[in-house]
C-alpha cells in the first residue's frame, strides 16, 4: 500500500555521479565491502550490484540492504533466464534497437506500442 508514501520533488537531489566514473567505482567498491562473505548478494552480476547502487542514488549503505530484495525478485519472476517474448518483440519490429546513445552512453530502445497485443505477453514480459 503506498497511499502514504508522499514525496517532495523539491527535496530530490539531482544525481551528481556519472555512469561509469571513478566515483561509481568508488561508491560500488562501498557498498560490496557491506554485503557479507556468504551472502548470495556477494556473488550477483556487476549488472545487478550497479542497478541497486544507481536505484538508491549511489547510497552504498541504502543499495546494499537492497541486494538480497533484488536477489529474491529476480528469483520469485524467474528472471535469470532469457525472454522469448523480447526476442519475438525484436524480430517483429516492435522494440528496435537504434544504436543511438543518450548523454550518459545509454542504449536508446523505440518501442512501437500499435504493434503491441496485451493478449499475447504477459505483464512482466512488456
């Protein structure tokens, strides 16, 4: 329930740490240091242990307690292997991968939502 969740978009920092700079090292180096040797979180791709320390705005302390909900998730929506409907998605032309980049390097996706059947994939696959 997140009827009580109030957020205040003027007390929202802007993230200040680039993908890729020596200071998302840093701060990931951080946050490895706080999961615990036998902890599956220990042997997580870079992959994951970048997206929680980027989904907790590079808080190595926030993104380490988050490691093992993430772990879990993936785990609960059989995640680990690979998707079927994106490969149909890709083939059909319906997410196309442009080559184009965005500032920060990232891989820019267009999707074509009138090729989309909601009757054909289910939720977690979009």
């Amino acid at each position: 329930d997140t009827s009580k969740v109030a957020v205040d978009d003027e007390d929202q920092a802007a993230i200040t740490i680039a993908a890729g700079s020596t200071e998302e090292a840093a701060a990931l180096e951080a946050m490895e240091a706080l999961i615990e040797a036998d902890s599956p979180a220990k042997a997580a791709s870079q992959e994951l242990k970048l997206m929680c320390l980027r989904g907790r705005k590079y808080d190595p302390v926030r993104a380490a307690a988050l490691m093992p909900d993430a772990i879990s998730l993936i785990d609960t929506l059989d995640l680990k292997s690979g998707s079927d409907q994106l490969t149909s998605d890709l083939v059909s032309g319906k997410a196309v991968m442009t080559g184009a980049r965005d500032r920060q390097e990232r891989a820019i996706v267009w999707l074509r939502f009138r090729l989309h059947d909601p009757r054909q994939c289910e939720p977690r696959d979009f």
